[in-house]
C-alpha cells in the first residue's frame, strides 16, 4: 500500500492514479487517512456482473452524470438504461409536477407553429 498527503494529491493526481494502478493509494491529510484510492480495472472490480450499472445508476441518481453518460458506464443503450432506471424505481424526469406541465406546454406551443 502506498500514501501520498493532500498537497501531492493536489499537485498531482495523475502521479497519485498511475501509483493507484499498482496498489492502493491511501491519502493522508495531517498524519490522518482521509481516502483511499484504488484503480478500477476493466479486468477486477468492473468485470464483476452489475457494477458498471450499479455505479452508474449512482451516480446518475446523485446528480454526477447525465443520462447518456450513466448509460455508457453502465454499458447500455440510453433507452435500456431509462428501462433499468423505471425497473428500479428510479425517476428519469427531473423536477416536479409543475414543470413538467410547463414543459408539456412549452413542447405543444413549440409543435403547433
């Protein structure tokens, strides 16, 4: 296992995932471990049924990637990955009741001209 401190992360984290490559990157802030950096190769973790559409789903689910690109993660065509979501209880639309009225208007506005 190797460390690197906060300031280094900072300076340079290519340096910092090029060492994670190897082994686990622990990264220290004051003497203290504030994370842990471990490469995520296509051959370990990632090959592993459901991770990819588990790690997409959460993170398109927290706001960090967007539709198209969760859906790549997760190695599944945009509208399959909608499906997966809809399967999961998973909204695909983002605000509320409202807006999406307003949107429908908008859109009905937008195909009468």
């Amino acid at each position: 296992m190797k460390s690197v401190n906060v300031r280094e992360l900072k300076n340079n984290p290519s340096e910092a995932l090029r060492m994670a490559r190897d082994d686990m990157v622990v990264v220290m802030n004051r003497d203290e471990p504030q994370a842990l950096l471990v490469h995520l190769s296509d051959e370990g973790l990632l090959a592993e049924d459901g991770v990819r559409a588990a790690m997409a789903v959460s993170l398109y689910r927290d706001g960090s990637l967007a539709l198209g690109r969760a859906a790549r993660l997760a190695g599944m065509a945009p509208a399959m990955f909608m499906q997966f979501l809809s399967q999961r209880g998973l909204s695909i639309m983002k605000g509320d009741s409202a807006t999406l009225r307003e949107d429908i208007e908008t859109l009905d506005a937008w195909l009468a001209k």
